[in-house]
C-alpha cells in the first residue's frame, strides 16, 4: 500500500483531501507544519508528499528545498498544494525540486489523476533501485565466486612447484587444480554467453552431431572432480550409438557441463551420477541427468530455471544461479524443453527433450 504524507497547517484542509481519497488504497499521514513534516520522514517513509504552500514558520516551498537536498529524502515525489496561480509562483514551485502542483480548492478527480502518475513515477524509480541493488549484489557474488577457484589453483600450483611437495600426492593435487580451473571457466563461459544470449545477437551454430560422443566427451571431463567426492559418474547410451541430430554443439556441450557441474557440487559423496539418453518413438533425444542429492523442492521446480534463483540454499557451496538460466536458454532456442523432476527415492532428475528432426 502506497503511503502519502499531507501537509497543512490547515486540518479541515487534510480532512478534504481523506475524503476525496477515501476510495483509494492509500495510507495517509498528516503534518501540521514544514519542521514537523521533515522530523516525521523517518517514521512515515512516504512514497508521495501532498504540500501546502502557505504555511507559518517553514512556508512550502523552503519545505520542498530543504527536502530536497537530503539524498535519501530526494526520489519522493513532492506535489504542491498553492492558492497561488500566477505562472511565476507556478515556476517557483518547480525550480525549488517540486515535482507537480495542484490548485486550491482542490479537485478530486485532478488530485487522484496527479497522485497516481506520481506513484507511478515513484514505483519506476523504486523497481530502478531494486534492480541495481541486484545487479550490485551479483557482482560481488560473482567476484567472490570467481575468486574461490582462483586461490585454489594458486594454492594447487604453489604446492606443485615447492620442491618438498611428495611426489605420490601430485596426481592427486593436479587433478584439485585441474577442478578448479574448470569451475572457473564454466562459470565465465556462463556469464559471458547468457549476456550474449540475451543480447539477441546469438546465433546457434547447428551441425548433425552424435549426442552419445557429446556426453561421452561431458562425462569423461568431470570425471576427475566427481572422483574427489568418490562419485561415480557413468553413461547410459542407446544402441543406436551414431544418431546424430542437429544442434550447437558447443552449447549443447555446455549445457551437460552445467547440469553435470550441479549434479556433483550437490550431491553427497559416495553417490551415483548417471546421464542416461534414449531417442523416443517420435525420434525426440531425451537426455536425463539422474543423481542421488537433495533433489529439488515442488514448489521451486521452475523458479530454479530463473536468472539468479538459487533455490534451497544450500551450506558450502557455491550457488549463483546462472548455470540453468543458461541451460534453458539454449535448449529453448534449439526448440526443445528442459525440467526437473524427483528421482526416486531421492535426488533430481534434469531432463532435456530435442526434436530429431
Ligand atoms: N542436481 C541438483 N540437485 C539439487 N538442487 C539443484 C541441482 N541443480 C540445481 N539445483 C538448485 O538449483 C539452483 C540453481 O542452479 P544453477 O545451476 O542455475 O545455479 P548454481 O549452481 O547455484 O550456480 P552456477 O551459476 O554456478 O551454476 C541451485 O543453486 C540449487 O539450489
Ligand atoms: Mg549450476
């Protein structure tokens, strides 16, 4: 509910303005004068000021000045209430930061058009703000999500190079580096081709490819970093092991890579992780990414497809919410669809669909 602050030395006056609003969904305040009208901003947050002009003490428009020159104050939209009409009192008005005026005696319907194109202003500014407030969150979650790979590979390579380092454990720590980088360039591919994607300007790259070689190809990478949480990650193929159909296969590739990336990270150790493919009676693909995990909540099953939506949150892991806005991104330009169901007994199962023809 939007919420407006009248003020007036004038009670009778904010009696009229109530009852003119009274049909309206609006939470209204009331000042008596400029000082008090300034002291209660705090308390009342408004998203709209209804201010008189002629007042004693503090007059309307020093009101308006000072308002306005407060940083956290100067996005609320100030309507003038003037008896005032001649053009240079108007212009008075607006050059002290005033955002619209109205004339006394005050007309209903003028006055309820004039609140609500100001509330809609308002409402424009206030989305602004949420979004840039987003879009600054993110960037620090990504800086920081960038950064954690980025040590580990450093630590990794600084372990390597020490001469003390046992030899039987440098396997074992190529490979941790190995991971690491792999996260890093995943989630900079992400970033980098969902602004593209977005952009409009993509265009999918579609050539016939054999899907059994893309997942083979997907698997065997993420095979090391699955082997450090002593998961198993295997494939189920069909025998028509050469079908080819046409897609971006860089992106498609992509795609696996997340959806692998995610079945990993959220899954227990010990656990199995199968990307199973079957080519329908209707000649559709049909690749499922089958894992043992958390799983994921009903009510969250299409929101975790969103930009930014990270689900369950979920404790020593990153999670940013690209990687499925990514995913669905590309399948839906393919043509094709992409959802989670439940495994049974437990766990998520991602499903893509593509049409074979
Ligand atoms: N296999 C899964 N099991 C359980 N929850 C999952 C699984 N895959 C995704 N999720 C949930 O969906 C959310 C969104 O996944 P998404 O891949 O878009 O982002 P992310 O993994 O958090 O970050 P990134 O952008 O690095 O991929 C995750 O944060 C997680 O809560
Ligand atoms: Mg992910």
């Amino acid at each position: 509910m939007y919420s407006i602050l009248v003020v007036d030395d004038e009670p009778d006056n904010f009696d009229v303005i109530e009852t003119f609003l009274s049909n309206q969904d609006y939470q209204l305040y009331y000042a008596a004068n400029g000082q008090e009208a300034i002291d209660s901003l705090d308390t009342y947050n408004p998203d709209l000021i209804l201010l008189d002009v002629m007042m004693p003490g503090i007059d309307g428009i020093e009101v308006c000045q000072q308002i306005k020159t407060i940083s956290k104050w100067q996005a609320i939209p100030i309507i003038m209430v003037t008896a005032l009409s001649s053009k240079s009192d108007l212009a008075r008005c607006l050059n002290t930061g005033a955002n619209d005026f109205i004339s006394k005696p005050v007309n209903a319907v003028e006055l309820r058009a004039r609140i609500e194109s100001m509330l809609r202003m308002k409402q424009q500014y206030d989305d602004l703000q949420t979004l840039l407030k987003l879009r600054e969150d993110m960037v620090k979650m990504v800086v920081h999500d960038l950064r954690n790979p980025l040590m580990g590979i450093f630590l990794g390579l600084e372990l390597l190079l020490s001469k003390d380092y046992p030899q039987e454990k440098q396997n074992r720590k190529l490979a941790q580096v190995y991971s690491s980088a792999q996260a890093l360039q995943l989630l900079i591919d992400d970033l980098l081709q969902v602004a593209l994607l977005e952009s409009g300007k993509f265009r999918l790259n579609l050539t016939a490819v054999t899907l059994c070689t893309l997942i083979q190809s997907a698997t065997s990478n993420f095979k090391a970093i699955a082997a450090q949480k002593n998961q198993s990650l295997v494939s189920q193929l069909p025998e028509e092991f050469s079908r080819a159909i046409l897609v971006d296969a860089t992106m498609m590739h992509r795609v696996l890579d997340n959806l692998l990336s995610n079945a990993i990270k959220f899954s227990p150790r010990n656990s199995q992780i199968v990307v199973k493919l079957e080519f329908t009676t209707f000649g559709d693909a049909k690749i499922q990414v089958i894992d043992s995990g958390p799983g994921v909540p009903d009510a969250l099953q299409q929101k975790i497809f969103e930009k930014y939506e990270i689900g369950t949150l979920m404790s020593d892991v990153s999670q940013i919410g690209l990687g499925l806005a990514f995913c669905k991104m590309v399948v839906e330009a393919h043509g094709g669809k992409i959802c989670v169901r439940n495994n049974q007994p437990q766990g998520a199962i991602f499903e893509i669909t593509l049409s074979g023809c």
